[in-house]
C-alpha cells in the first residue's frame, strides 16, 4: 500500500504495543502517536516513553488537547446568562475565577463541561483522544493528500461492540464532535482503521511483546487489566480498590478535581463517577431524598465502597453492557 501514510495510536498498554511492534515487523514506514489526556498512571507515561528507546522504533507524537478557546467561551456565556438565570453573583464569580486552562486536559475538559464523563456519556474519548490526534497528526496527513491507514490495536475478545469489527474498514476520519462541513470533507478523504489484533487474545498479545523482550507497563504486575486513564470512568470495582490501596495519591488528586468541577457547576455537585452509576443508589438519585454531597457521592466514598463485597457483581455487570454501547471507544480502540 505505498503512498499511504500509516499511524499507530499508542496508549502504553499491551494491545497499543503489540500493534506498534506489529508495524516495525511489518517494515513498513510509520508514524506513532499517543494522546496524553493528563490523567495516566506515571507508569503508562514511561511505558510510552521507552518504546521507541528499547526497540529503536519511530518517536511517538506527543498530543495533548487544548481548551483555551472553549473555557474563553464559556466564560462569556457564564458572565452573561447566569446572572439572567438568577444565579448568585458569588457563584457566578467563583466560576468565572476557576474557568481557566490548568493545562490538564481531562480537568480542562471537565471545567468546559462543568461535569465528569460517565459510562453512558462519553465525550472525553472524542475530546481528549481522537480530536487532537486528528487536528495535530491526521489532518495535515489528509490535507496533503495523503491516503491514511489507522492501525488499532483492537481486539475481538474485548466487548461484544468489538467482535464484528472488521480487521480493514474505510472510515471517516473525522471525530464524531466535530462539525458536519468537517464530515463532509472527511467523507471524501481515504482513510482506513487497520486492527491487526482483531483475532487476538490476551495470552497472544503478551507473548508477542515478550518475544521483543519488552516489559510490560507495572500496572499488570500489580492486578490491573488494562491501562489508560488512571482511572477511566469505566473503572471495575476490583480497579477501584486497588487504586484506593496502591495509590490514594491519584484518589486525592481526582477528590481535588472534584471539588474544581463542582464549584463551576450550577449545581455545585459533580462527582468523578457519575451518580446515574452509583452502585450505592436505594431510591435512585432522582428521589427527593438522594444526598447529592461530595462525601456520600465522590470518589472517596466510591472506594469504599469498593472494598465491601456489596454490589459489585452487578456495578461490573452494568459497565460491561455501556461498553457496548456504539462509541469512540469501540470504533477506534482509543482507549483499552
Ligand atoms: S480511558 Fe476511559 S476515561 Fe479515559 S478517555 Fe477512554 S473512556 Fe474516557
């Protein structure tokens, strides 16, 4: 396939580093890129920092979104419609102090936002993963002229939205988010998601990387299934509690953003894990009665919870069928 240009999205976990050594075997020219959403584990960090190191493989292109321009506008509209929605000043100037770019995407995302992604809602693939991959790195490929291949490191045994997605697919390269001219333009470029892995099963993609001496990201080691968001809002139970047990250090620093998302919310309440998946609900939340406090919804009170034996057949049990909802995740593998 010359005049093609191949990208490799890489995101420190097995399956993203086998398809990057599947590439390098292959001989074929390529480029790698990884979207840092601001919100990994430091060992996914190095995990993506020594690939090209210890194979000699392509450097991996460094993105990051940028929501400067987003929060200036949500500034504005805060500035003029709050006070018309009857909105107290003191809020109004607390939001208006706090919509600022921290430089971490996941929290500028969620500031923008003014809420977390959830199961069922989310955007933060598209905003944080696909969007700036496609503006930084595909785009000038397509622009140019180019003919792109996507290789995903996708794997049939994942999720049932992945056990029929085809190994070749021509796609629209352009994220779901952006606007239609955009798809329309994206509709007559040439691009197709390769995922060499589809037929794969965990055991493979491991004993691939062994076989190129490359050790895998610690996380593993410690009982993690997969890596990528530290954690992602899709987080087991089992997850839960080994981040509460090995690193409450990321559980203070999402209770901070926490407290952050919430003060720029109307509401004043927005919680990592969305309350609609509170595996703590008796009465549900839209009850009069549901406490809608940091410390009975929040992140601390999430794990917890997840050291109990309480519902966690049925938590997991709920994921796994929001991961097959049809989203970003499953069409591009973005996130493992
Ligand atoms: S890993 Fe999870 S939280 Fe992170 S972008 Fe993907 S779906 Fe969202």
């Amino acid at each position: 396939m010359s005049g093609f240009a191949h990208l490799v999205s890489v995101s420190g976990g097995k399956d993203s580093t086998a398809t990057y050594l599947r590439a390098m075997e292959r001989g074929l020219p390529f480029q790698a890129v990884f979207a840092d959403t601001g919100n990994e584990h430091e060992a996914t960090y190095d995990a993506v920092r020594r690939l090209p190191q210890l194979t000699g493989g392509p450097d991996i292109i460094w993105v990051k979104a940028d929501f400067t321009e987003k929060l200036a506008r949500k500034r504005e509209y805060v500035a003029r419609r709050w006070p018309m929605e009857g909105v107290p000043d003191a809020k109004v100037q607390m939001a208006l102090a706090l919509l600022h770019p921290t430089g971490v995407p996941f929290l500028d995302l969620c500031l923008w936002k003014t809420r977390f992604p959830s199961a069922k809602t989310r955007f933060c693939t598209d905003e944080l993963k696909i969007s700036p991959m496609f503006h930084d790195v595909q785009r000038p490929l397509l622009e140019a002229g180019r003919k792109l291949i996507s290789w995903q490191g996708v794997r049939a045994a994942e999720s049932i939205a992945r056990s029929d997605l085809p190994r070749l697919q021509r796609i629209n390269p352009v994220p779901h988010s952006l606007p239609k001219a955009l798809q329309d333009l994206g509709a007559q470029w040439v691009a197709y998601a390769y995922r060499p892995l589809i037929s794969w099963s965990v055991e493979d993609v491991f004993a691939y990387a062994d076989r190129f001496g490359i050790p895998r990201n610690f996380l593993y080691a410690l009982g993690f299934t997969r890596v990528g968001c530290f954690p992602c809002v899709m987080c087991r139970k089992e997850e839960m509690r080994l981040i509460g047990t090995r690193f409450p250090e990321h559980v203070d620093r999402l209770a901070n953003w926490e407290a952050l998302v919430s003060d720029v919310s109307k509401r004043g309440n927005s919680t990592f894990f969305n309350v609609t998946d509170d595996p703590l609900l008796a009465n549900g939340w839209q009850s009069d009665d549901y406490d809608w406090s940091l410390s009975r919804t929040g992140i601390r009170a999430r794990v917890e919870w997840s050291k109990t034996s309480r519902g966690g057949l049925q938590y997991d049990a709920f994921l796994a069928a929001a991961e097959n909802i049809g989203t970003s995740c499953n069409e591009w593998g973005a996130c493992e």
